[in-house]
C-alpha cells in the first residue's frame, strides 16, 4: 500500500509540474514563456518527499522561461494537510 501511493503522489508532482511548464510556455509575453517583460514566471512547490528539491533544481535548469521555488513541508497529518487547507481557505495555495 506505501509504494502505491508514494506512486500516486509521484505522478501527481509530476503532472503538477508538467501543468505549471505548459501553464508558463502559454503565457502572453516574450518568447521565453515569461509574461512580465522576458522575466520568468514564477511558482511554490511544496513536497515532502525525498528528492523533489533535486528534481526542482533539474527542472530549473531546463526550463529558463519558468521558476520553481521549493518549500518543504510536513507530510500529512504531521502539518502538511493542514498548510494547504489553510493556503486554499486563504486563496494563496501554490
């Protein structure tokens, strides 16, 4: 059940960040894929996993036009879901 749905979530990270590049090469703009006069576009990532910060970092540097920023957060119950109620009920979730 723990590889299932370590899976899960990997595929969610995954489409998450496919979403965010297609989302940043879409935008009106410069032919970077930045809106703001050439500046990349910007977005928060929160994981908890080992390794996403490493797949941020690659990302990074093959996507000039869009910029992750990593935060690590706490895995479910130990602060995780609460963080992103609160993001969301905020209108502020990355």
């Amino acid at each position: 059940m723990k590889a299932s749905r370590t899976r899960i979530v990997g595929t969610v990270v995954v489409t998450a960040l496919t979403l965010a590049a297609l989302a940043g090469c879409s935008s009106a703009g410069g032919s970077d894929g930045g809106s703001d006069g050439g500046k990349p576009a910007e977005l928060t990532f929160w994981g908890w996993a080992p390794g996403y910060a490493d797949a941020v970092k690659a990302f990074n540097k093959t996507h000039p036009g869009i910029k992750v920023t990593y935060q690590e957060v706490q895995p479910g119950a130990k602060g995780g879901y609460q963080k992103m109620l609160n993001a969301v009920q905020a209108k502020n979730a990355p």
